[in-house]
C-alpha cells in the first residue's frame, strides 16, 4: 500500500515534468530539458518519501530521520549530477552539501510548524 501511494507521489510530477522536459529538449532547447528533467527527479524522490510520514508506527524522530537519509540519497546526488553547480573538488561538493542539508532544514521547520498550527 505504501509503495504505490509513494509511486503515484512521486510517479504523477515525474511523469508531467518529464513530458515537459522532452518537449524542450524536441525544441531544442538542451540545457532546460535537462535541468526540468533534473527537478522531475528531485519532485518524484521528495513526493515518493512522504510516505514516511503515513507510518504511524514510527516516531515522528525516525520519520524525520529515515527521510533526511533518503534525500539524502537521492535529492543530493542528482544535485550533483544536475549541472546546476559547478563542482571542481571535493570541497565544491561538500558545499553543495551544506546548502542541501541547510535549505532542507529549512523547508522542514517551515513544514512542522505548518503542521502544528493548522492541524485540529
């Protein structure tokens, strides 16, 4: 049951953003096919994760936790790989990095709070 809610999370912005993506790249515009396709990734791993958050059996620590580390091995590498940085050593990439795990605390502060102040 959670594979496929984490399939149609993910599966439905991949699907739409990669039809955009092979639209520009038929128009030949290279560059933003790849960087569309690059954030349809990113969209499908971070949709598929929230399923996480469904397992009640979990603390909302480990939940947390558990996705931070499949971000992390996901949404980070194809920040890598994406072209969007340009990365020449390993410092570059530790930086990338630091801005990943800094702009992903940031989202899950806002999130929680979210989360608190409107759940009734």
């Amino acid at each position: 049951m959670l594979i496929t809610k984490a399939l149609l999370r993910g599966g439905i912005p991949l699907v739409i953003m990669s039809g955009i993506a092979f639209s520009l790249y038929l128009q030949g515009k290279y560059s933003d096919a790849k960087g569309t396709f690059m954030a349809s990734l990113i969209a499908f791993f971070v949709g598929a994760a929230t399923v996480i958050y469904n397992i009640d059996d979990w603390s909302f620590m480990k939940q947390s936790g558990v996705h931070f580390l499949i971000m992390l091995m996901t949404v980070y590498p194809v920040l890598l790989l994406s072209g969007w940085f340009e990365i020449s050593s390993a410092m570059d990439a530790f930086k990338i990095l630091l801005l990943f795990v800094s702009v992903g605390l940031v989202i899950w502060l806002v999130m929680y709070t979210l989360a608190k102040v409107f759940s009734w």
